[in-house]
C-alpha cells in the first residue's frame, strides 16, 4: 500500500521525500524475444508493407538525449521519429524506442531525457546519433538542460525537458512517458521533416 501511495504521489507532483529532485533509475526491462505475437495470431501485413505505407505520415525528428552515469564515458543519445505530445495538464510527452537499443538503458538508468527538436538545416546531426557504436557527441555542442542536466544541442529550435514517468511495452518497442519540467523555443526555423526515408522541409 505504501508503495502505491508513494507512486501515486509522483504521479500528481507531490514531494515524497528530500530527495525529490533526485532522478530514480527506471526499469529498462530486459531484452525480449521479439515475436510479441503467436503466428497464428499475426495479421496479414509484410514488415516492408507496413514500413512503405506508414512512410506516407510525414513527422518531425528530434534527438532524445541522457546525461551520463557514473560509470560512464559520456552522455546518451540517439535520433527518434517516434516523438509526441501526450499530455497538457499534467504536461507530458511521450516517444518510442525499439527493445533491442543499446542507448535506451543508460537513459534509463538516468531517469531522465532531454527532446531536442531538429531543424531543417540538422539532417546531418540526425544522421550521427542514428549510428550506432560511434561517438555520438564528437563535435557536437550542447549544454546541460536546466533540470535534468540533459544534453541541450546547441542550435536546436526547442527543447523538451523530462523525468521519466513510465514506459509501457508495445510489441517490439517501449513507449516512453515523460513528466515535462522545463522548456524552451528559438521561435524561428522551419523544423526538419522526415517522409518516406528522405528528410524534407516545408515550402510555400
């Protein structure tokens, strides 16, 4: 019962303890064996069926990012597509990352991420946290967020400050939840777009 209180409590914001500032690290769940469903439960769609139609649902890109922990190098990171708006009151967001990332975990255990949304002129940027074993950070500016610590990039247009506060699973991918706790805007520059595998932007 304590628990639920204490969970319930984070939930609508209210101080739980003196270290309510503190992130706590979130369970990254372990790697699944990723055939969520029984064959004769599996519709009738082709994995590159259903990549080339959902490909037509132009979307932003953002790079969702991590401060390091204390046994590691660097911060974490990686490009996402799979980035919403969830929520207004409270203030939440939420994005999706496949069960077999390597990235997801520190995140995790830093229970906390930053949402840096790319402009038009950043498809390279892109490009370099959608590596993966490479240095992502090589090179690339970036501040602490205000409450996290999170990598802010620099030059991004916005920035979207979290805690995380759940992760759900969904088939092959986690859907993350994350608590909004500061924010900001350039309010200038067309954002970059991305539509069947090609980054674009927008024109008159």
């Amino acid at each position: 019962m304590a628990a639920t209180v204490v969970r319930y409590l984070r939930s609508v914001g209210s101080p739980t303890s003196a270290a309510e500032r503190e992130p706590e690290p979130v369970d990254a769940l372990p790697r699944p064996d990723l055939r969520a469903v029984g064959e004769d439960e599996r519709a009738p769609v082709s994995p590159a069926e259903f990549r080339a139609v959902l490909g037509n649902f132009a979307s932003g890109v953002t790079v969702i990012t991590a401060p390091p922990g204390e046994d590691e190098d660097g911060p974490a990171g990686f490009a996402c597509q799979s980035f919403a708006s969830l929520s207004l009151d409270p203030p939440l967001v939420t994005f999706m990352v496949a069960r077999t990332s390597t990235t997801w975990p520190r995140i995790a255990r830093a229970g906390v991420f930053c949402v840096n949304i790319l402009g038009a002129e950043q498809g390279e940027l892109c490009r370099s946290f959608a590596v993966s074993g490479a240095d992502k950070f090589a090179g690339v500016g970036h501040t602490p967020a205000p409450v996290t610590g999170s990598p802010q990039l620099d030059a991004v247009p916005a920035w979207i400050d979290c805690r995380i506060q759940a992760v759900h699973t969904g088939g092959d991918h986690l859907i993350v939840v994350g608590r909004v706790v500061a924010m900001g805007a350039a309010g200038e520059g067309e954002p970059l777009l991305f539509h069947k595998g090609r980054f674009g932007r927008f024109s008159d």
